[in-house]
C-alpha cells in the first residue's frame, strides 16, 4: 500500500462507446495518456469506462474528449446514477442489435441452406443469394464499416477493421466471380461470419450486463423521494433537496432515503444489500440507520447526518465502480499484446495469402479462404475481456457479501499474502469492554473514582473510553468539567478535573510520568491481568488513586475464523496495546500463537515493516485511528466495517460488518478471482497461439473460425460469470 502522504491529483470518469477489444483499450489508453496534464489512464472493456488520473485541475475535460475521438471512439464524461434515461438507453442499444442479428439469421439461414444443398448453382440461384446475403453485409454488418471507418481514417485498426476486411473479401470476390471472373462463389462465407460474431456479440453484450448487476441493484437502492418534517407539516421531497440535520419520517416497509441517527420510534431494518447481513438489525433511538435499507413493521423518525453523494451507499458505490474500472497488474502481458496484435495479424493474413497464391500455386479464390479465416480468427476480444470481466463480478458479488474492494491490484494482492496480523481490541474482541471493578487504592471513593475517569475519558473515542463512560452513566455518575485535555496515542490520557491533573492510562504511562505503584496495589494488578483483564490506573497530583478493570470478549466468530485462515496456509498474529498477560489471554481463546502485545500505534507500522523485510507479504487488519499508519504500510490493509475514518481511508478492503469472517471470504474471493482471470487469459492467449497457424494452413473454414472467435470471447464472460456464485466462508 502507498503511504499517508496526499497528492494533488484529480480523477475523472469518461463513458467509451465503440470499443470492442483489447486493441481499442490500449489505442484509447494512449491516446488519453498523450493528453499534457495527464498522470496515468486505465481503460476497462468491460464496463466501458475510462478513469484518468490528472497531475493538476487545469486539464479541460473536453481536451480528453476530443482525443479518444480523434481515435475513432466516443467519449463522455460518466455519470454515477440509475436514471430512466440511461436506463432506456441501454434496452435501446440492446434491441437494436437483436433486430440487427434476427435480420442476419433469417437471411443467413437460407443462404447457407442453399449453398449446401445446391453446389453447383446457377446464374439465378446465385442472383437470389446476392439478394438475400447484401442486407446482413450492410445492415446487420454496417456496425462493423462504421466502426471500422472511424479508426481507419485515423491511421489505426481493431477488431471491426479485421471483420469487415474479411466478410468484404468474401463478399466482393463473390460478386467480382458472379459478373465477370466466374468460379466458385462465396457469399455464405460472408453472410456466415457477420452472423457468427453478432451472435457472439449479442451473448457477450447480455454477459457483461449480468457482470454489472451488482452496481445497477445498489444504484436502485435510493427512493426517489424522502418524508421530511418541516415546521409542523410532513412534505415529500425528491432525495435531491434532502438536507443534513432534517427529521425524516420512514412508514413501514418503506426504504430509508439517507444516514441518519434515530431519534424516535423502533424497528427491525434490513441491511443485507448493504452489509450483507442476512437478519434484520434493531433499530431504536440512537441507533444508526444507512440510506437504502429496508425499515420493517415499526415507523422511525431520524435525524440525517449524510445526504446525496456523502451517504455509505454513494460511496459504496463509487468503491465498486471504481474496483469494476480497475485492472490487476497480470492483464499487463495482454495489453502489451494487444497493442501490436491487429497489424500483426493483418500482416499474417497477407503473408498467407501470398503464400497459397504465389509459393503454392492456389487460385485467388482458394488463397483468399485461409486468408480471411487468419483475419476472422484472430480477434483479440477475449484478452481484453479476461481480466476487467473477472473484476466486476468479484467487485460487485464482493459488495453483496459486505466486503469492498478497492481494485484490481488490491485482488491480485490479497491472493499473495502470506501473514495475516490482527488487531485485537474491535478486530478479534467485540471492541465493546465493560468495566467489571472498580478499586479504589486510597481514600478516595468507588463514586470519586469514577467521576475522575469518566471526566477525562469522556473527550476520548477509545473503546476503553468508552466502556468508563457507560459504566458512570449507568451508575447515574455525571462528569466534571475538564480543561486542557490531552489523548496519549497508545498510553492513556490527562486532563484537569477542577483544577488538579489527572492522568489515566497503562502501568507505562505511570511510569513514564513517575507514579509509584505500592507492592500490594502491583499484586492485585497483576491478579486482574491474570483474569484476562485490561487494567486502567487513575493519578491525581502524580499519585496514585485506583484502578478500573474491564474485560473485552471474543467476537463470536473470531475463533473459527482465525482457525479457517491458517486452514488457508497464513500465519496469524495478534498485535495489541495491552499488556502480555491480557492479551495472551484472549489469544488462547481463538487459537493465535503469536502475540505482540503492549505495542504502540507507530510501533505497529514498524512491526508490518519488520515482517515485510523477512519476506513476508501483510495483511493488516485493525479498525482504530491508531491502526491507520499499520494499514497503510501493510501489502493489503483490511478495515473493519466500524472503524474510524482514517483506518477505512488507509485500507484496501473494507469489511461492512464488524465479522472476522469478513477476512476470510475477501482472502478466497480474491484467490478465486484471480485464479479465474489467469484460466481467462490462458485460454485467450492458447486460443490465438493454436487458431492462427491452423487458420494459415488452411485447416479453418472462416465460418468455423467466427463461430470460434465468438466462442472464446462469451466463454471468457461466462467463466468470469461463475464468481457470482461464490459463497461467504
């Protein structure tokens, strides 16, 4: 991972239309990265999609337009919403190319029955061809000229080029035979393939639509309109004009328009298509709901604290596009591949011609069969397709189970990982202690005591800070004011409490500020350690005044996941801030054997580096702002769903619940994705390296070979397909 630093760098979003293989990808790729101002460009296939990265904000986005169109394609600025337009849009696309291939079957159809069943035809019969071939040529197959027109005239080729080439070679020699040449005629040939490689695009097109399912459901997710209360009356609002801080009313069965917090009423919510959890969460006030989830059979009123594009579901969302848009650092060979495949295989197809004509003495006609089957063949749909179609499903089967994955390279990492260090407080424990002693260790009482702590610990965010101020409250204990508050990262904390210090933390922070621990006060600590306890001691005036124990328990599915992880062949460890005993104890219990204990937040960071320069390839996973600086310095950093801002900043997955179990699935889904881009490119690459020679040599009738070509590129979507059934561990 890349460290804290920030970079003055932009990224846009462009929509391609016209691409279709790895060639386009790689010719617009350049393009994009000619423009001056521009850092770097990725162009996904897939999803049709460019991002690109800007070194400044001057670059004018009609600038990039203007080049991918100087290229042949064309080019928008992408937007991130479900509209109806967009929607209609794509049925448009969609039934147009089925009109274009049903015209091509019902003609096609006839044409090759004729051929085969009357060889040797007549003058007429092959009139009636012409009639019937003609249409699919220009109609069905105008997609092909047109594409192919735009590119050319910019001295470049793709796929199209190859296409048209070869069902024109085919088509004009048969009509150039039928006038004036005479000899064997060929329009089933032509008719054949432009049929074949629709079909195969039609399949593929429907493919690649299922392949982003994932990102078109989360984007319906969002009602439309929100129940507000202003003044004394309820309106209705498009989502669009929600503010922050408005009480909205959500009625049974109703979506939740925004994040909100309750402030009335209760409920059970929903939350799977978010979180992935399968049962319903409850809702009471207080509690968080997210935009986008179901509220059941009660009726909430809550306050909103993000709207619009700030809500998790937004940025769910622009996670998984951007994750779909990504490509993993192993479709490199392809697209170096792919930058010189089609002059290459134009150059294939010549010399093959030349070779049957010339050095073989074959007719024209005889020459031009395996010519246009090299040309037909050699489409390098599937190697543009392997790996972006692996990635958006992964992505987006990954969003459904609560995991997010931040791109392609994050996947290809998660596979190599060979130790997997934890955090334990919120990560292997619940992160929820509550206090279970109170001692005080002079004359100051049970009640003092936990009016001292709970004043200083209630400016802190820290679980243990927490769990102090639960317990006062429940004791119906309330704070004193506090000045020049003062959180020790890793130690504790200090405060003034009317006027005196007050400092609370770990038996190092005492020491390192020279509080003196009594022989029989460090006897009953050390007893409350053995009990697996964290220990919190409170000074006054740099004297020692009590002690607070409290106890974080296991999360429940910590130990069967820590178990399945080392099933996968990892290596467990568990860093903490707590002292040896504690955390030892809590190791027992979920089968960790190693443990770091008593580490501090720049210390963790240190520890990652440590075990990367042995060799080892980290997966870090904490929840905590002081986890943050481990998870950026990890190879793959994995934040817990409830962790703080910064950690989910610094992390390459984010696991939207707070499971361990979460790490096991995003580990064997990233395995499975990556395994399945390699059988992807495998058989692209094995596709080509065995199809072109025998293509040359004349063993592939250029009918066989579209429907070939059309195969490979639908059977890598379908392989990739198969991801959308992957479980959760």
């Amino acid at each position: 991972m890349n460290g804290l630093a920030m970079e003055t760098t932009q990224e846009l979003e462009f929509d391609i239309k016209g691409m279709t293989c790895a060639s386009c990808v790689t010719r617009v790729e350049k393009a994009l990265n000619r423009v001056p101002g521009v850092k770097s460009a990725a162009v996904n296939l897939a999803t049709e999609r460019a991002v690109v990265t800007l070194d400044s904000t001057d670059v004018n986005p009609q600038k990039l337009i203007e080049a991918v169109e100087i290229t042949g394609y064309e080019a928008s600025l992408a937007e991130h919403k479900a509209s109806p337009q967009s929607k209609a849009e794509r049925n448009r696309a969609l039934t147009i190319m089925q009109w274009r291939l049903w015209v091509a079957i019902a003609l096609s159809v006839p044409v090759i029955l004729i051929s085969m069943t009357l060889p040797v035809r007549s003058h007429t019969w092959n009139l009636v061809l012409l009639a019937l071939v003609t249409p699919v040529q220009f109609g069905s197959g105008l997609p092909f000229y047109w594409s192919s027109f735009k590119v050319l005239r910019h001295g470049s080729a793709d796929m199209n080029v190859l296409v048209a080439l070869g069902t024109s070679v085919a088509y004009f020699y048969s009509v150039a035979a039928l006038f004036w040449l005479g000899g064997p005629i060929y329009f089933d040939t032509a008719a054949a393939i432009t049929t074949l490689i629709l079909i195969g695009r039609y399949l593929e097109l429907r493919a690649r639509r299922r392949a982003s399912d994932a990102v078109q459901r989360l984007l319906t997710l969002s009602p439309r309109t929100a129940l507000v209360i202003r003044g004394d009356r309820e309106i209705e609002v498009p989502i669009e004009d929600l503010k922050i801080d408005e009480l909205v009313v959500v009625r049974p069965g109703e979506r939740i328009p925004a994040d909100g917090i309750v402030e009335s009423g209760s409920s059970n919510v929903d939350e799977a298509m978010i979180t992935g959890e399968s049962m319903p969460v409850e809702k009471i006030p207080g509690s968080n709901v997210i935009g986008g989830t179901i509220n059941g059979s009660g009726a909430l009123n809550f306050r909103t604290t993000r709207v619009g594009s700030e809500t998790m579901l937004a940025q769910i969302i622009r996670l998984v596009e951007t994750a779909q848009g990504s490509k993993a650092p192993v479709q490199r060979l392809a697209d170096r591949v792919a930058a010189v495949f089609v002059p290459i295989v134009l150059m294939i197809a010549l010399g093959t011609f030349i070779g049957w004509h010339f050095l073989l003495g074959s007719t024209i006609a005889a020459a031009l069969i395996p010519a246009v089957a090299v040309l037909v063949i050699a489409c390098p749909c599937a190697l543009g397709l392997a790996t972006p179609t692996a990635i958006m499903v992964a992505s987006g089967r990954g969003a459904e189970l609560g995991i997010l994955i931040k791109g392609g390279e994050t996947l290809e990492q998660a596979g190599k990982i060979t130790t997997v260090i934890m955090d334990k407080t919120g990560t292997i424990t619940t992160g929820t202690p509550e206090v279970t002693d109170v001692i005080p260790m002079d004359s100051t009482g049970k009640e003092r005591l936990l009016t001292l702590a709970a004043s200083v610990e209630s400016r802190s965010e820290h679980p243990i800070a927490s769990a102090v101020t639960r317990e006062a409250a429940q004791r119906g204990i309330s704070g004193l004011p506090i000045r020049s508050f003062q959180a020790l990262s890793g130690l504790g904390a200090q405060a003034e409490v009317e006027g005196a210090p007050v400092i609370i933390g770990n038996e190092r922070l005492m020491r390192d500020r020279g509080v003196e621990i009594p022989s029989v006060e460090a006897e009953r600590i050390k007893k409350l350690y053995e009990q697996g306890k964290t220990v919190v001691l409170v000074a006054v005036h740099g004297r020692l005044v009590g002690a607070l124990a409290m106890s974080d328990t296991v999360a429940e599915s910590s130990g069967g996941a820590i178990s399945h992880i080392k099933s996968l062949g990892l290596r467990v460890v568990m860093l903490s801030g707590d002292n040896e005993r504690a955390s030892r104890y809590i190791a027992s219990q979920v089968g960790v054997d190693e443990v770091v204990a008593g580490v501090l937040p720049d210390g963790k960071a240190k520890l990652v580096k440590k075990y990367q320069q042995r060799g080892e390839v980290i997966a870090m996973v904490g929840d905590g702002v002081n986890d943050a600086p481990a998870l950026a310095q990890s190879d793959l950093g994995i934040a817990m769903g409830q962790g703080s801002d910064a950690a989910l900043e610094t992390s390459d997955i984010t696991l939207l619940r707070s499971d361990l179990m979460g790490v096991v699935t995003a580990i064997e889904l990233s395995r499975r994705t990556i395994k399945t881009i390699r059988q992807n490119l495998f058989w692209a690459f094995y596709y080509n390296v065995v199809a072109l020679p025998l293509a040359a040599a004349g063993r592939l009738n250029p009918m066989v070979a579209a429907a070939a070509m059309a195969f490979s590129s639908v059977s890598v979507v379908a392989n990739s397909l198969r991801l959308k059934r992957f479980h959760r561990a």
